[in-house]
C-alpha cells in the first residue's frame, strides 16, 4: 500500500458509504473496515488505553453522526475518519487540562503537535496501516494462540495465570506465545505493506 | 551456556517489554528473535477484544434509537479497570502535614498536583501528584493511619539535576549520585518526612513506552518469602531476582498488571519502612480473598467507594498495607 487505499477499495468503499448515508444501520460494515485503523491511529498517541478508548469511541460515535455531510471528493473515508480521530485528541488534550487546572502549561506543546500531526505524512500513515493490519490478523490467529496473545498483551497476564486459565503448562503457553508471533510475522511479510 | 529455546528468550523478551524494563542480554539470541520482537512491541497496542465488539453494538444501537447513546458509551469506556492516571501500583504515603510534602514533590520532582480532598478539619483526607508517567498518592492520615514513610524508586531524566533539586528542597543525602554497577545514574535523599527517594537515570535504553518512573520499593526481612504472596493475591511476576549464595533478596522487581515494585532484603542502616500501596487489579473481590489465603490479614472487605472504585484493604506478613482497588468509572 502506499499511504492510501487502491482505487478498487475505492469504489467499494464509496459504495458503503452511499449505502450507510442511506440507511445508518449499514454504518456497521465501514466501522468493520475502519475499526482497527481508527484505533492504531489514536492508540499510538494516547496516554493510556483508557483514554485510546474513549478517543476512538468519540470518532466512531462522531463519524456516524455527521456521516450525512461527508462527500466524496476525492478524500478517502478513512483520511476523513483520521482527521476527525485527529481533532478528538486535541479535543481530549484540552478536556484533561481543564480537569487538572493546577497543571503548568506544559503540556499546550502536545496539543499543538497533534494539530499539527493532523497533516499527516505518508510515513505515519503506511505505520498505522501496517498496525492496522497486525491487529486484523490477531483476530484471524486459531483459538487457542489469540487468547494467548490478547491475555498476554492485552490484559498483560502472566504466563503462570494464562496457563491456569487455559489448563495448559507454562511451557505450552509460551509455545503458543511463539508460534502466534511467528504465524503473524510470517502473514505480515508475505504481504508488504 | 547452552542455548536457550526461541520460545523462551521470545518470552522473556515480552515480560521486560510489558513493564519497560531492559531485557537481560541473550548470550546467544536465536537469529528469529529481533523480527518477532518487532511484532510483539505493536501488539502492546492491541485493541481489547471486548471493546471493539461493545462499540460496535454500542453504534448499532445507535442507528436503532438516536436517544441514550450518551450513557450506552460511558458504561463501555468504564470497563477498563484502573483510574485513569494511575498505573497499577502507586505508592500511597502518609505524612503530616501532606500539603508540605506535595509542595516537596512539586519543588523535588516537577511533582504536578492532581487531586488535593480536604477533610472537615482542613486537613488533606486524599491527594495525587503526578511525577512522570506514575503518581504518589498522599494524606495527612488519622489516628488508625499514622504518618508512614515509604521509599520511592523515580527514574528520571537527569539524576544529577533532580537530586540537587531535592536537596535544595529540603531533603538530606542517603548517597550522593554516581554511576553503578548496574549501569544506572544513582544517588539517595530522605526528605524531611523521612521518606526515601532513590533518584536514577537509566543506564539502558528503554522501550518506546519509556520507564516507569515511579516505584515503590520495600526494604523487607525474609524479603524472599513476599514474592509469592503477591503471586498468590495479585497475580504478580518476578521479573529477575538477584540472590545471594544464602538465598537473601539482594534485589527483586516484581510486576502486578502495567507496574512494578521493587524489594531486597533490610540490613545496616537501611531497615523495613512498612508501606502503604494502591494496587489496581481486574477484580478486587477475587483479589482480596486471594490476598487472605496467602496469609494477609483484613483491613477492610471490598466495597463500592462513592469516588467510583470497588476497594478493599489487606496487611501483608510484613505491616504493608494494600489497598486493592478496581475502578469502575468516574462518575
């Protein structure tokens, strides 16, 4: 990919756009192209999930709402989707500094740089695609090696819990921990991104 | 050395990037390694399962009804467990009067005030500073919560400039700052709560998600035997302990969900400072009974607390107390 979606997606995506304006429950399958990309954008500049989740909750919650007024000039659906995730951050920065007014100032150089981030170059883009996908496959991998890898990352577990949880050895679970990870590295490098 | 198995250098890889610690070096790293650990430092950022599934019905439900999505998010956003600005593990230190030690901390540290809830009488019933990426929590206490100094762990940016700012206000030298062994900048202050600040820079590159910049530490006797009791409650990894031939805790870190503490074994001058910590966990009730079938005794029996945690209290073997907490929204 190379910082944008091909002109086949496109289409497609123009028509699941077309069909969500006309019916809002048809939102659903462009949150299920979106969801992950909204996500990688906004977690790898939030401070912490909590706040990663309420941000991509806004977006989604935001985009739905204006969906009406969003037309197809030539801006992608998902440029449109970050520039909202974009301004939610900001949004976020600000709300925190009101709930802290003892705070320095400090913190006015973030908000600035993730308005300016809102330009965003074809690097930052090709990285939340790439993590994008990552996350895509994660639910792709078999049983037993995705609740490994959720427990494990997500609810940062320990190997010795993961294994009582599961009725495994820790060696069985650290087992699964690789092969999970080689399986997604395998599937990230068969297709460049 | 023989050489380990991937799974088990890819593991032990993981465990020091969840907390961002440095790993230990492999002596020989499979060639496979660095490639997968690229994979595993993005998969920190994985999305929870839950959440993508509760916004998606949270939107359906939406389009269905426009009215009363407000409250369906909030209920969705407030599952994650931990207050946010609190990192799993937060030292909880109780000195009097609180307010000059917050003034310390901001003075010392770039300590930035949170919260300040005063009591009736005045005095400070809770209050937050944030220092970094972590945060202390304070009171003045009562007289079932006398005044108990801790001893702090700040990884900082500059040792040399952060310790001078202690001194400058008001803290006494433990041990002026200097490179370790270990590879870190170090020095040592107690402030005049008697408080222990040990102040480093690290000596090793961290991961994207830097250091924690705060951790309690506990000098304990038998310091050994804590660490399974809080694998027992909280579910807690030792992540690297050093021994001695005796098998005395020389120096232990210990993980408990996104954080860690740190313990060795008391001696000479340096003797136990029974804590107070606040520990966030998935599920306090579950937590709190493991807690008492490890030996802990109960301080309090977990209930909801009107600021939007479910919270119990429990004393360890050693005079900690911990108070276990989950967080279930803010409103």
């Amino acid at each position: 990919m190379r910082g944008g979606t091909p002109e086949g997606e496109d289409r497609t995506e123009q028509a699941l756009v077309a069909a969500a304006q006309n019916d809002p429950a048809k939102f659903d399958a462009l949150y299920e192209l979106h969801f992950e990309r909204v996500y990688a954008f906004v977690a790898s500049r939030a401070r912490d999930r909590a706040t990663a989740e309420d941000v991509t909750s806004a977006v989604f919650h935001k985009a739905l709402e204006h969906l009406p007024k969003y037309e197809w000039r030539g801006v992608p659906f998902a440029a449109w989707l970050l520039r909202i995730a974009a301004n939610a951050i900001v949004d976020q920065a600000k709300r925190e500094r009101r709930e802290s007014p003892l705070e320095d100032d400090s913190r006015e150089g973030d908000a600035n740089g993730i308005l300016h981030g809102s330009q965003m170059r074809g690097e930052e883009l090709r990285a939340i695609e790439h993590r994008a996908r990552l996350f895509r496959l994660v639910g792709e991998l078999p049983e037993p090696q995705k609740q490994v890898i959720f427990e494990r990352f997500v609810e940062q577990r320990s190997i010795a819990e993961i294994a009582g949880r599961l009725g495994k050895t820790a060696g069985a679970i650290k087992q699964l921990q690789l092969r999970a990870v080689q399986r997604l590295r395998t599937q990230m490098e068969g297709r460049h991104g | 050395m023989a050489k380990r198995s991937l799974a088990l250098q890819l593991d032990e890889a993981v465990l020091a990037m969840l907390v961002a610690l440095p790993a230990r070096p492999e002596e020989t790293p499979h060639r496979e390694l660095p490639a997968l650990l690229k994979i595993a430092r993005e998969l920190r950022l994985l999305p929870r399962a839950e959440f993508r599934e509760g916004l998606r019905t949270d939107l359906q439900r939406r389009t269905r009804m426009s009215e009363g999505a407000a409250a369906q998010t909030k209920d969705l956003r407030e599952v994650h467990y931990m207050r946010p600005g609190l990192t799993a593990i937060t030292p909880y230190i109780i000195a009097r009067p609180a307010a000059r030690l917050i003034e310390f901390l901001k003075s010392a540290f770039d300590g930035i005030e949170q919260l300040r809830m005063p009591a009736p009488d005045g005095s400070i019933m809770h209050a937050a500073v944030a220092i970094g990426n972590g945060a202390i929590e304070l009171s003045d206490g009562n007289e079932a919560y006398p005044s108990a100094p801790a001893a702090v762990h700040l990884y900082v940016e500059d040792a040399d400039v952060t310790y001078e700012r202690a001194m400058l206000a008001g803290a006494t030298s433990i041990a002026p700052v200097a490179n370790q062994h270990w590879g870190d900048r170090w020095g040592a202050v107690k402030d005049p709560f008697g408080n222990h600040w040990y102040i480093a820079k690290p000596g090793w590159t961290p991961g994207p998600e830097g250091v924690r910049s705060v951790q309690p530490f506990l000098h304990l006797r038998e310091a050994h035997k804590l660490i399974p009791f809080l694998e027992a409650a909280f579910g807690a990894e030792s992540l690297g302990v050093a021994k001695s031939p005796e098998g005395t805790v020389l120096h232990g870190t210990i993980r408990i969900g996104n954080a860690t503490l740190e313990i060795d074994e008391a001696y000479g001058e340096i003797q136990p400072m029974p804590s107070h910590l606040h520990v966030y966990v998935p599920d306090t009730d579950a937590a709190y009974a493991r807690a008492l079938e490890a030996g802990a005794t109960s301080i309090e029996a977990p209930q909801d607390k009107p600021y939007g945690d479910r919270s119990a209290g429990v004393k360890d073997a050693w005079g900690n107390s911990w108070f276990i907490a989950t967080h279930l929204g803010t409103k």
